[in-house]
C-alpha cells in the first residue's frame, strides 16, 4: 500500500517538475513541498541508489525555485518512468 502512495507523490513531483520547467507552473509551494518530500524520502531510505537519486532530483527542485530549468528535467522524466515501468509491469 505505501508503494502506490510513493508513487502518486511522485507522480505529482513529476507534473510539478515538468510544468515548471515548461513555464506553465509558477508555484513555488509546490516546488518546494517536491523537494522535501524527495529530500525526506531519499534521506529515510539513505543508502540505496534510487534514494539517492531522489536526493539529487530533490536538489534540483530546490535549484527551479531559482530558474535553473536544465536538461536534468527530461532525464527525471525518464527515471520517474523507469520507476513506474518497474513497479507496475515487473510486480
């Protein structure tokens, strides 16, 4: 059950991140509630790649707030699908 609510919260950091890097988002709350809950979550389950992963795309949220928008977006586009693919297809 905490596996599909880990996944619905990622999928709204990955609409969050995605419409703020396409300039259609201007929220900052929602930014910043991403990146906490990425940065909490990378830091509870410390030790594992894909939690640092989290921490890192959690730092990059932070660094929008700023107006970085860079070319990590797409690629956590691609990680947030690859997590999905292998939830969801390999359970």
């Amino acid at each position: 059950m905490i596996v599909w609510l880990f996944h619905i919260a990622d999928l709204f950091v990955l609409v969050t991140m995605v419409g703020t890097h396409l300039g259609l988002l201007d929220s900052w709350r929602a930014l910043l509630g991403g990146a906490a809950y990425l940065l909490g979550k990378g830091w509870f389950y410390r030790g594992d790649f894909m939690s640092m992963i989290d921490m890192v795309l959690g730092i990059y949220l932070i660094m929008m707030l700023f107006g970085a928008a860079w070319t990590l977006t797409w690629i956590a586009v691609a990680w947030f699908l690859y997590k999905f693919i292998v939830a969801f297809v390999l359970r």
